[in-house]
C-alpha cells in the first residue's frame, strides 16, 4: 500500500469526485487545445506559405517613403544607383547563398513569333509596335531562375562565365518559343531594338532607327512553379499573362541589355532634340541594374535586412519574398492573434479553476492526508500521492480532449475563415521579381490544415500537463502546512 | 526504560502571559507494563500524549526513546519506526477497507515486516478480534468497537514496542471498552510492549500497571 497504489486507489475509491476532476480538466483541455491547435495550423502555414515564397531578396527604392515625402522633400532630392560594387559586398554576406543582377528591355523581332498562349493566338488582338521578348540580363552564369526552380533547362546548357564577362550575342529561351518558331539549340534567331520616336500632336508613333540583334540560341527552359501553380489553380485554362511573359522571356548576358539600351538612348537623342537638349550635361551611364539575392534559409531574412539596411542609400530598403506573407494571409493573422489570447486565457483558467478544484478536494481530505503524516509518512509521498491522483486524471481528460479540441479547432477556425475570407480582398494576384509564385489569400487558406502531428500531441501534452502540475503543486503547499496534531487529537 | 520525558514544558503564550499546560513534567515508563494517565478535559492529558509520540513539540524539555531524544531521531521518522498511535476517533481511512488501512502503515515504516504483508494484516486484525470477512470490508460499514480493533491493528502492524491511545474507549459502550482494555493488557503482559493510554476513566486507571494523574500541568502518581 505505499503511495503509489494509494493513488490509484483514491482515483479508483472516490469516483465521483475523479470525474468531476476528469469533466473540469476535459472542458479546460478543450480550450487550450484548440487553441493550440489552430496555433499550430497556423504557424506551419506560415513556414510553408514562406518557404514557397523563397528565400530571395532584393533592393529597390522604397516607394512608401518616396509617397510621403512632399513637394518641398522632393526639392533637391538626388537618387542615387544602386552600383554593382555594393551588390557584390552585400553578395558576399553570410546569409546570401547565391546572388545576380540583372538588367531587363523588351525588344520585338519580325523574324519570329512571340507564344500567346495554348489556343489562343487569334484572340490577341496587338496593337503598336511589338515588344513582346523581355530580355533578362545574367551576370551568374548558372541563372538563379534554374537553380531556384522558377524554370528548369530542358536542352543545351546555361551560360559559361566567359560569355557573360565578354557579352557574347547568346540567349537560353523557352521550349515553347522554340517549338513555334522551329528553333533549336545552336540555331539563331534575330530580335529587332526599333527607337521610335512620339508625335505630340498626331499621338502617333514613328520608327527613328533599328538595328538587328542576332543571338544562338544555347539552351532551352520550361517554367516550373508557375505551370505547377496553374496546375493547382481553381480557374483552369484561364489565360495567364504572367506565363506568357515567362515564356517570352529571352535570358542574354547583361552586356548585350547594357549596349541595347545605350543604342536604343543615343539613337532616340538623336531623334528628339528636345530630349537631347534636357540631357545635355547629365551624367550619362546605361546601367541600372536590379539585384537578387538567394539567401542561404528563409528565416535570415530578417537578420539578411538587419545587417543590409545600413549600407544602403538612401531611400531604398530591402525586400524579402517572404514579405509577400504579410499581405496575404490576413484571415490567418487574424486567427493566430486570436487563438494566441485564447490559448493564454485557457492556460490561466486551467490554472486558477483547476487549482481551486484540486484544494477544495484536498481540504475535504484533511483528515486523510493528517492520518498519513501521523502514521510518520514523508510529506514528500503525500504530494506525491495526490500528484499522482491528479495526473493520471489529467492525462486521461488531456488524452481526451487532444481529439475533440482538434475537432473544435477545425470547425471553429472553418468558420472563421469563411467569414474573413468573405470580407477580404479577392483575385488580387502578388508577384514581383523576386517572387518564385503567384500566391493568393486563397492558396493561403487552402493551405491550412488542423490535423493531428507528433509536434501537436508533443505539445499539447507539454502545454497542458505542466499547467495541471502547476495547477496542483499550489495547492499542495498546504499538505506541506498541515500539522496532524490539530487535524487529528 | 523505553521512554523517558524530563522537564517538559508546553504553554500557550496570552499577551505576557504564559498560560502553562504542562509545566516541568517529568515522567518515564517501561516495557511490558500498561499505563494510564489519568485526568479531566483541559487537564493536558491529550497534549502530553501528542508529545510523547512526536506529533507536537514541547517549547522545553525532551522526550527520549530508548534514551535517545526523539528530536534527533527526527520527529517523522520516530513516528514511523518506534510509535503506534490509537485516537479516540478511530481516524481510519474510510475509502480503504480494514485490511487496507493496517498494510498502510507497513509500507511506510522501515521496520523490517514480512514480505506476505497481507497475510500478516489479516493475522494482526484476528488477533483483536477482527475476522477476514470483516476485514474485507471498508471501515465504515464496521461498529465503533470494531474500527477501534483496526485502529489497534494498524499501531501494532509496524512491529513498534510502543503503543499510545488517546481516550481509545471514549466512543465505545462499557463492555466493548472491557474488551478494548483487556486487548491493551495482553498486549503490554504477553507481549512486552509498553502501552500507555490516556483517559478520564477511573475503572480503566484501576486496571493498569501504573497509573499517573495529570491536573493543571502537573503530573502525579494515581493511588
């Protein structure tokens, strides 16, 4: 009969006040676990919401501190570039695993046709000169785009360090701009750099000069993320102009975009005095190129910005992709922030109500508890017992509300989102640069799931049994008061 | 002598005032013999026999067992090993049964007690009188008689050689406090434990070895 059977045996004994215990801790149990299951839910949306939106970075005028500025401000105000010296010391920090950057143009051809869509060429209807080939400048040979999974090389190969250092006329296009145009690896293909000029008066526009820019064609890309993401889409065949723009994507060494744009300047000066005149003494250079740093885990990003900001000029600010998270999980904001106070208000009641529950008990047992002291048991034994009494209680209403709480959580957070999503901004598609996705509100919401993992149980079990032990060590301080004497005699 | 108490003293304090309670009482007793101490309500017959078996302490004085003060063997542990306390309520555990309550205090004492600890309860209980049938059943279900003898079982079931009862008849009728008496004889004659009993009854005074008498704090031989 030592204290261990003597508790199970007061559990056993005193059944009507173990399920008392049992109704108390379950109804509790409930609440910390849903909330915490919905914290949980929410968290891993979070992490894999980020992880899809990569670990990329970038740094770009922070438009939001230009929109403030006033007229006044704006008096005297010199932007400056960012240079390629300062990407290359921000590259060589820890957190970046791999960094380019990149200059882009668009330039149109009349030797081949641009991809428009699966069936959907006679409804595009063009109107103006045809501009229809981004070319993307490279300065890291093997393109981030490749190693990021954005596209992926179907055929040929990437770019080799000498073709990018010497601006070699080489380019790596999409397998579907091949397929139309009957291109394969080592065939060229021309684009034309048209300089028009703008009529005022007429609103017409008139071609000024053109030059052929003839390049090989070395490898050929399929898009990756966004073919997977249209894949997923609710909306089916839906006309994607972000995928048609990929697919006309021409990647070139980023000396061929310098030298396009710098012919492309001189040509139009030449046509526009009065442009030529505006420009005259400025300080002419033709490389404005847009960083992007692959940081080596997405949860550097805030460090990655830390320690970036300070070398920045001044009104440009670092952008993460996983930035993108804050303006579309809104609904999950909501309900993290929610179930966090939820979760410390149960945890609180948990404390107090099941403290109380457990010294009423203990008091209605002073006798008992005096009878063992009496008897010269330690009093370490007697808490012990009556720790065991609760816990073993505790475990099976804990155990128990582990699966209704998670049923809870589901049902309760469905309905919030429902009600969020409602009152949320809908079809708003985000997608920058640096961003490998075009992620929705909606792809946010679908990636939420409040299911039963090893990380839940672990943690609702840590959760919820150390508030029962808390809850019950209290009250146990007056076990370590009681003097058998007066209980007894 | 198996216990011994030198110059106890035990006061409540009132203002400056010590209100006494016992006052330099001194008193000891033997094995195989059976003691009363004798006195009226408020006398400090109940305060002397909780400092005698360790369940308060005495502001002056000592208590020594086996000539050893108890205060070094350690209060707890004196209680567990050297002590066998009866109360006048009983105090069994009403949610175990008979049985139940005497293994109790044999997983607590570290006194060395036969490994069929069951066995030995049953034997212990029918020795005062207490059948294996009445010893399955919870306490509450006995008569007041009947929970004094578990009561009995349970101070002998830790093999202690001292046994202290508090009024241990005072809920009892006449001829069931006789056989409580008579039980608290054969214990003290036939099995050398030293039993000391406090009581306001002259008749159960009359029947013990010696008896001592305890009136406003000071104790006297009973003639």
């Amino acid at each position: 009969m030592n204290f261990i059977k003597r508790g199970f045996l007061g559990i056993t004994r005193k059944k009507g006040k173990s399920l008392i215990l049992l109704a108390v801790i379950f109804i509790l149990g409930n609440l910390i676990s849903g909330a915490f299951s919905i914290q949980q839910a929410t968290g891993n949306v979070e992490k894999n919401i980020k992880e899809r939106l990569g670990a990329a970075a970038t740094v770009e005028l922070d438009q939001e501190e230009l929109n403030a500025l006033s007229e006044a401000d704006w008096e005297g105000v010199e932007i400056e570039n960012i240079g390629v010296d300062l990407i290359k010391q921000i590259g060589e920090l820890s957190y970046v695993k791999y960094y380019d950057y990149s200059m882009s143009t668009n330039l149109g051809s009349e030797s081949i046709e641009s991809y428009q869509g699966e069936g959907m060429e006679d409804q595009v209807v063009m109107t103006g000169p045809s501009m229809d080939y981004r070319l993307k400048g490279i300065n890291y040979a093997p393109v981030i785009d490749f190693e990021e999974q954005k596209g992926k090389l179907v055929d040929g190969r990437v770019f080799t360090q000498e073709e990018v250092d010497n601006g070699t006329s080489v380019a790596i296009i999409s397998k579907k701009l091949a397929e139309k145009n009957n291109l394969q690896v080592g065939d060229t293909f021309t684009l034309t750099n048209a300089v028009y000029t703008y009529d005022d008066k007429t609103g017409e526009e008139e071609l000024a000069n053109s030059r052929d820019v003839v390049l090989e064609v070395i490898g050929l890309f399929e898009p990756q993320s966004i073919k997977e993401d249209q894949g997923e889409s609710s909306d089916g065949g839906m006309f994607d102009w972000m995928d048609i723009e990929y697919q006309n994507t021409v990647y070139v060494p980023n000396e061929i975009i310098v030298s396009e744009t710098k012919f492309n300047m001189e040509e139009y000066m030449k046509a526009d005095a009065e442009f030529a005149a505006a420009m005259e003494g400025e300080e002419q250079t033709f490389e404005y190129y847009t960083p992007m740093f692959v940081l080596n885990n997405p949860e550097d990003s805030a460090a990655f910005e830390e320690e970036v900001t300070p070398l920045l000029p001044e009104f440009y600010t670092v952008i993460n992709a996983s930035d993108q998270y804050d303006s579309i999980a809104g609904p999950m904001k909501s309900m993290s922030n929610l179930s966090k106070y939820v979760l410390i208000a149960a945890v609180i009641a948990t404390l107090l109500i099941t403290g109380l529950v457990v010294l009423l008990f203990l008091r209605d047992r002073k006798r008992e508890l005096g009878i063992y002291l009496s008897l010269g048991e330690r009093r370490s034994r007697v808490v012990g017992q009556i720790l065991i009494e609760v816990m073993v209680v505790a475990v099976i209403g804990i155990t128990l509300s582990l699966f209704s709480g998670n049923l809870l959580a589901g049902q309760v957070s469905d309905t919030m989102m429902k009600a969020d999503s409602n009152t949320s901004d809908e079809g708003i598609i985000y997608y920058s640069e640096i961003q490998q996705t075009n992620l929705t509100t909606e792809d946010v919401l679908d990636s939420y799931e409040v299911n039963l993992n090893s990380s839940y149980i672990l943690g609702f079990y840590g959760i919820g049994l150390l508030t029962m032990l808390i809850s019950t060590v209290i009250p146990l301080i007056y076990i370590v008061r009681l003097n058998p004497k007066k209980i007894l005699m | 002598m198996i216990l011994e108490a030198k110059d106890l003293n035990y006061y409540y304090q009132d203002g400056e005032q010590r209100r006494y309670i016992l006052k330099d009482t001194s008193v000891s007793f033997e094995k195989g013999k059976f003691y009363t101490i004798l006195g009226q309500s408020g006398s400090g017959k109940t305060t002397l026999l909780s400092l005698l078996s360790a369940l308060d302490s005495p502001q002056s004085g000592t208590v020594s067992f086996n000539e050893e003060d108890i205060k070094k063997i350690g209060y707890e542990k004196y209680r567990r090993n050297n002590v066998g306390i009866i109360f006048q309520s009983y105090n069994l555990i009403p949610t175990f049964t008979a049985v139940e309550n005497v293994l109790v205090p044999m997983s607590i004492t570290e006194n060395e007690i036969p490994e069929d600890t069951k066995t030995v309860a049953y034997n212990l209980l029918d020795f005062i009188g207490i059948g294996k049938s009445k010893a399955d059943r919870f306490v509450n279900k006995l008569s007041g008689g009947e929970q004094q003898r578990v009561a009995i079982a349970r101070a002998l079931a830790t093999n202690v050689e001292l046994i202290l009862a508090d009024e241990p008849t005072g809920n009892l009728d006449e001829e069931m406090e006789q056989e409580i008496i008579d039980i608290f004889k054969k214990l003290a004659h036939e099995h050398e434990k030293c039993v000391i009993v406090v009581t306001h009854s002259n008749e159960i005074a009359l029947q013990s070895d010696q008896a001592f008498h305890l009136r406003k704090g000071v104790l006297s031989s009973y003639e």
